[in-house]
C-alpha cells in the first residue's frame, strides 16, 4: 500500500468518525440543567415529530410526559411544549404522568421542546428528569426514537430562610432565667430549619454572679440547603430591683442583618417588640448592597442628639439607622403603628395622627407624607415612604401652634404697639390740660 492510499484510507476514517459523532449529536434531545432552582423555567428536552408524505395529518397528537425523579408533582406550576411559535400547556397537574395534546396539524418535520416550571417554593434536593411517549398512533406522522429521556436535574434551594432573635424580658437582674429564644422558619418547600446555633455574649444565661450591662443576643439559622440567616436582640442585666445603684435599662431596640440585598428582592424587617411602633420596614436597593444592618431604637422622651422638641401630642420618638448602604438605597417603605388607647387618651382620631423626621440641617420637624393603611382591635397603621433615615416622631398632625405662631406673635405684637400709642396719647393730652390749668 502506498502512501497515498493509506493517507486516503486514514482520512475516510476519520471523516467517518466525525460524521458518527455529528449524528450523535444531532441526536441528542437533552437540554436539562444540572441544576434548578425555585421559580425557574427549564428546558429539559426536544423531540421531534415528522411527516413524510407531506400530507396534512389532520390529526390530534397525544403525547405524555413522566418524571421518574423523585420530586412530586407540587414542585411544578406547569408544563410546557412548544414548537417555537405555538404553545400547549396542562395547567392541572395532578400526577405523573401527564398527558398532553398537541392540537397541531404536521405537514413536515417540527421539533417540540419540553419545559418544566418550578414553583417558587420547590422542594431542596429532589430530581426531576422526563420522558416523552407517543399514545397516539398515527399514519403520516412518525415519532422517531422514542421514548426521550431527559438527564436528571436536582432543584437547588436559593432562598435564605428567617432569623427571629426574641429577649422577654428586656430588663432583668441577677439571678433571672435567660430571656432569650431563637427561631426560623423558611419559605423553601420542605426544607425545614436548624434553629440550634442561637448564641449570646452573656456566655450561657444568666446566673450570680454575672456583670451588669447590656447584652446582645444573636441568634443564627441553616436551611438543609445551607443558606444561613442571622437576628439580633438585646437585654440589659441589672443588680436587686431595690439596690439604688441599678443600672439604667436600655432601649427598647432591634437590629437586622442581611449579607446582601438585591434589587428587585423583597426584603423585609418584622417581628418588631410591641414598645416599639413600628409593624415592619421593607428595604428596595437600586444595586446590590452588601453586609446591611438596621437598627431601630425606641426613646422615651427627645433624644439627647436632637436639639428641638417635637410640640404637640407625642406617642413616640424612633431612630432608624443603617449601615453599608452606600449610596444603594432606593427607597425604605416603613408602616409605623399607633396605640389607640394613647390616642383616645389624648383626644386624636385616627386621621389626626402623622409621621415627622427631624430635619438636622434646619433644626426643625419635618411632617412626612402619612397614609393610613387601616387598624386592628390595638393599633392604627400607617405607612411612609423614605429616602433616608433620621430621627422619627410619631405624632399629632401640623396643628396652628407650630405653623401660625410667628403670625400670632405679630398680632400680639401690633396690639402692643398700640396700647403704648395709646398711652403715649393719653400722657400728652393730660399734660396739655395741665399746663392750660
């Protein structure tokens, strides 16, 4: 054998080899991920029907859809088949498998993708993979290489769960039991939540003797995915109730964390104490933020670093401070509450009732735009939109005290000036009689 013979031979060899391979995989329907997670729509497979007399079928096509994965049908909000430009789709989803019919009249050769929904909430670690087999039997139309089979997907879980940290109560003294609990819960279907890793800085409890002061208190939960979540709360430790020197109770405070924030990522802070008035603060960024932390402090009277007292009826002043923003705020959608017995205390109605931030540049309360939001058997609610945080009071409405009192102080003014005028007349006029005299 010559050489050019044997270089013939060794090309057809391996065009050969790569004709076998494109054939592979040109036939190869497979689009399913390696991994999925909650809310996601995923192609899992193509397949393909044909026509070869060209004839219209003007027939239905009946097709059916398992899973031999171990996620149950509550993972899925749907199933979809399309062809590119037309879609079926079965919304009931009450077991596998699912039949679908393909209302379609084939005149040629058409490919057909599967796509499964996740449901926001699908369940952490369970696969799903599918199949497609003709029940149809048809004259025109072939459904070449069936059944097709999907590889395996697992749904990942992408979700951190909640932190609860809870101290009851906040001032205690020595000798008391431990006042704190940490909870969890997860929106993540089935995943459960490991609410073991609540830890204090107070080492395990409170026990004599122990230092006064205030204690934070962290509490720390894992989803079976590992997302992790974080609250804290504090308490203050004092000595004998009748001891004079008692330390002075902190504030009523609570702090959140979140190791990032996400635009568009509803991100909410609750569960806040009942002292403190406020039913929850949820937070949109315009970019990604990075390790957040809110604290919200109740103050029984004008805090020390506010120079002007709030005039009128006040049920409570509030601090909002927030960490590592850095410019990513968006907007921060706050619902204070009201008490209703403070409110009837003090003669206020539901609609007398608004929002201040204290404004540091001019000294002065500012009235934030306040919208009611509704009531229940203890509070009134209301909600404000705010751009920054500050220094909070919620309070009686603008009354004319605060906005008419320069203008009262003119009138009161003007009449003074002419009660002098007045005398000052009432003096010269005497005096003239007295000289005439």
């Amino acid at each position: 054998m010559n050489k050019f013979s044997k270089y013939f031979l060794s090309g057809i060899f391996l065009l050969v080899m790569l004709l076998s391979m494109w054939f592979v995989f040109a036939d190869s329907y497979d689009e399913a991920p390696g991994v999925a997670n909650g809310s996601d729509t995923i192609s899992m497979l193509i397949f393909n029907i044909s026509n070869n007399s060209g004839t219209p079928d003007n027939l239905v096509h009946y097709i059916m859809i398992n899973n031999t994965g171990t996620a149950s049908i509550g993972n899925l909000t749907n199933i979809t088949i399309s062809n590119g430009t037309w879609v079926n789709w079965n919304q009931t989803l009450e077991a596998f498998p699912v039949n679908i019919t393909i209302d379609e009249n084939v005149t040629f050769e058409q490919n057909f993708t599967v796509n499964f929904t996740l449901d926001s909430s699908a369940k952490y670690g369970v696969t799903l993979n599918a199949s497609v087999t003709e029940i149809g039997n048809e004259t025109n139309v072939s459904y070449s290489a069936l059944p097709y089979y999907s590889g395996l997907t697992t749904i990942g879980d992408n979700i951190d769960p909640e932190a609860t940290a809870s101290c009851s109560p906040t001032t205690l003294y020595s000798g008391s039991s431990f006042p704190c609990t940490c909870s969890g819960t997860d929106s993540s279907f089935g995943s459960g939540v490991d609410t073991s890793v609540g830890s204090s800085t107070s080492s395990d409890g409170i026990s004599t003797p122990i230092s006064t002061g205030t204690f934070t208190y962290t509490c720390t939960v894992t989803d079976v995915a590992g997302n992790e979540a974080s609250a804290t709360a504090t308490y203050t430790v004092g000595r004998t109730p009748s001891d004079s020197g008692t330390t002075t109770p902190s504030l009523p405070k609570k702090t959140h964390s979140w190791t990032q924030i996400t635009p568009g990522v509803v991100t909410i802070m609750k569960d806040f104490d009942s002292e403190i008035g406020i039913r929850q603060i949820q937070i949109d960024v315009n970019n990604p933020a990075q390790n957040v932390k809110i604290t919200v402090t109740k103050h029984d009277g004008k805090p020390a670093e506010v120079s002007v007292e709030k005039t009128g009826k006040v049920h409570q002043y509030l601090q909002i401070g927030a960490e590592n923003f850095d410019n990513t705020l968006d907007k921060a959608t706050v619902e204070f509450r009201a008490e209703k017995t403070w409110a009837a205390g003090v003669g206020l109605g539901k609609n007398d009732i608004a929002v201040f931030r204290y404004n540091e540049a001019a000294s002065r309360w500012d009235e934030l735009t306040t919208t009611s939001t509704g009531e229940d058997i203890t509070y009134y609610y209301y909600e404000v939109e705010l751009d920054e945080f500050s220094y909070f009071a919620i309070s009686e409405k603008s009354v004319v005290g605060e906005e008419g009192e320069e203008e009262e102080g003119e009138r009161n003014l003007t009449w003074l000036w002419i009660l002098i005028a007045v005398v000052i007349i009432v003096i010269i006029v005497w005096q003239m009689k007295t000289k005439k005299k």
